[in-house]
C-alpha cells in the first residue's frame, strides 16, 4: 500500500508522527525519520526538498538538535509534517522519500544525557511494600505520598528496542545463605514504564516549576527498566539501586511528541495527602496520561498496566528532580516507575505478577517465575486519540541472552 493511503482508524496515522531515527536500506548513515503507517519518511530529505526552515534540525542522525530547538520549533516542525503527509500537492515530492517500516533499521532515537527513574504507582510500591514488609503498618514508605522517589540511573546503557539483554551478573545472598555467592542472576525481571525525554536545559540552581513542564519535555516513549531482583535485594540497602538496575534500559524506537497526545490528558488520582507548594498540582492542567499497555512474554499477554493510576505526574517529576537547582540538559530521559493497576492483570513486573517467585505463571511455553535464556519480553501502547482514533506508542522489545 502506498505510504499516504494509511487505513482508517490506524493508529500511526497523520495524527501521531512519532520521531526516530533510521538507516536507509544498504546505508549506514542516520537521519531523523518520522513514522506514518508501515513506512517511514525521510524528514530532513522532505524538509529539504520543501524548502522548509527546519531542514537543518531534521538532517540530523539524532533527534538532539529538535528537541534542544523548543516549543516554538516542535509545533512548528509537527504543523508542517502533518502536511507534508496529508495534502495532495505535496504527494509526488513527498512519496519517493518514504521507506519501507520492515526493511530499515533503527537506531537509539536521541544520544541520552542522564537517566533518572521514579516510583510513581501506589498499586506497585503497595504491592513491594506487602512483599518485603509484611509487619509494616503501611505498606508504603513514610515519605511516599510527600514526594515523588527516584534514583539516578546509568544512561549509557539505555538501548534501542531490538537490542539483546545479556543476563548480568553480580553478588547475590539469599536470607538462608551464610555468604554472598557472584554468578549470573536468576531472577531476572522486566519493568513496564513510560519514559519522558527533555529537550530544553534548564539553568543550574533554578528549579523547573510544574507550569513549565511542556516547555522542557518533547514527549514520550515505552520503557523497560531491566531489574536483576537477586543483585538489587543484596545490595540496595542503604543506598538503593545500583548494579541491579544499571545493566539495560530498553526504550522505543519511536518518540511519541506530547502534542499527539492532547485526547490522552487525564487527571491523576485523587491525592489523599497535603502536597508541598512546588508539587501542588491542583491549579494546573490534567497531569496524567491514559495509556494502555500491554506486556507480552514470549507473544503471551500476561499484563495490561494503566499508566493513568500512576500517583505523581511527569510535571511532578519534573518539578522535583530540579527543585534542588539540578540542571535538565538536551536528552534527559526519566521513567516513570513500574506502572502496575489495582488489578492482577495490570501488574508491570514479574516481581509481582508471581509474588516474588511463589506463584509461577502459566504460559503456553512453560512456566515462569523470572524471565529465562531466551525468552522475549514485549511492551506496547496505545492511547485515545481525536475521533475516537488511537495512538499508538512504538513497541519495546528485547530477547534474554544467556550471561557472556
């Protein structure tokens, strides 16, 4: 089917236009591509031949320069894709620049400048809380309904969709073992999130209030934050994840820009404490996003977490992890935490899908409590769009790989 005569109804029609960026087939050489359908097209070679002034920002092999480019720049660049692709004037100039989905290949859509992630739904910290604190009063943390809990993360190992995990290694010590023992992780699990990247820097020692939000951040893509439970349980006391969490971050090929997700707006849940006046989201606009994930196993759904339970927002996220005057720079990526819904189905780990190993899963393939050599873990998403339209988010995927 020719690129421009997209079905109906799909859901990276001209309403979406998410960004990545792409070698040609038989080219080593990247350039920023913007998916419409099954194909993608050549941005900076449409710019160019369009005459457009954002040629420059497009003919890029990473997304960097458009996202550093603001606002202003990321409306402007969408108006004219949505045209470019849409109108039949530019048809004939446009369709030769398209390229086949399947016969490309993509490459980590923008270079990372640091990674952060969050702990942001109170179904999945309730469920953790549950497992590893059972006496507790509350099984959330004192702090948690005050403030949104992150940790800084590795950023150069966040991968591309696509990219093997290699099962790591590390120390692990179980309550019965007298020592730790080193070897390869057994409880290899998976984190369904949603990752936010930054475009606008921010000044060092002033903080980004939550009205400023979508000044600074371009939009959105899926996220698994790979977690090796056996190394994290060893060592994250007292300074919390380290080499359990730093081994792969995977994220989608594909950014999914904010603007393409304007029917997606939600409000959050209902907050049930007193926030601090820098997090006090009450007067601004709905925070939250609805999307609706799928996690696979081996081509097996096994959970459909929704992102709109999630507790704190982005903005929120945002607003405090610059209120101490940490600096944003161009190609920030921040996760959203797992996202986990109230039901068993909607769990966004293996940790809880299986209580922490007790309850394994029933696949067709065999029974799982972790993840095993082999097997290929799937995220994907869609959410409302206009008319009634879906949007889809681009998918995450990578194969386990046995320990090198």
């Amino acid at each position: 089917m020719p690129p421009f005569d997209v079905p109906e109804g799909d859901p990276f029609g001209p309403h979406n236009l998410p960004y990545g960026v792409f070698s040609p087939p038989g080219s080593s050489e990247r350039t920023v591509g913007v998916r419409l359908g099954d194909h993608v097209l050549d941005a900076g070679a449409a710019a160019h031949a369009l005459g457009s002034p954002y040629a420059s920002l497009l003919a890029r092999p990473t997304l960097n320069p458009l996202l550093a480019a603001g606002r202003t720049a990321w409306s402007d660049v969408r108006r004219a894709l949505t045209a470019w692709v849409t109108v039949p004037a530019h048809r004939e100039t446009v369709e030769p620049l398209f390229h086949p989905l399947s016969e490309v290949t993509l490459h980590l859509p923008f270079e990372v400048a640091d990674y952060v992630d969050f702990y942001a739904s109170e179904n999945h910290a309730r469920n953790v809380g549950r497992m590893f604190r059972p006496d507790a009063a509350d099984s959330l943390t004192p702090n948690w309904k005050h403030l949104p809990i992150g940790y800084h993360g590795r950023s150069g190992t966040v991968v591309v969709s696509g990219t093997d995990v290699v099962r790591p290694s590390g120390q692990r010590k179980a309550p019965a073992d007298a020592a730790p023992v080193f070897g390869p992780s057994v409880r290899l699990d998976i984190e369904a999130e949603v990752g936010f990247v930054v475009g606008v820097p921010s000044e060092l020692g002033r903080p980004v209030p939550l009205g400023d939000f979508r000044d600074h951040v371009f939009g959105l893509c899926l996220l698994n934050d790979w977690s090796a439970r056996d190394v994290q349980a060893w060592e994250y006391v007292p300074l919390g994840p380290f080499l359990g969490k730093s081994f792969t971050t995977s994220v989608s090929a594909w950014i999914t820009p904010l603007d393409a997700l304007e029917e997606a707006r939600v409000a959050p849940p209902e907050r049930t404490h007193e926030l601090l006046p820098y997090l006090d989201d009450a007067d601004e606009e709905p925070g939250g996003y609805d999307l609706r994930i799928t996690v696979t196993v081996n081509g097996h759904v096994v959970s459909e977490p929704p992102f709109s339970t999630m507790y704190w927002t982005a903005a929120q996220q945002l607003a405090h992890m610059t209120v101490n005057g940490a600096s944003l720079r161009t190609g920030d990526l921040y996760g959203s935490g797992t996202v986990s819904g109230p039901a068993e189905r909607e769990r966004g780990s293996l940790l809880e899908l299986t209580w922490n190993g007790r309850d394994a899963l029933e696949l067709p393939d065999g029974k799982r409590t972790f993840l095993e050599d082999g097997d290929v873990v799937t995220l994907s998403a869609w959410a409302p769009g206009p008319d009634g339209v879906r949007v889809g988010l681009g998918e995450v995927t990578g194969r386990v790989v046995p320990t090198v």
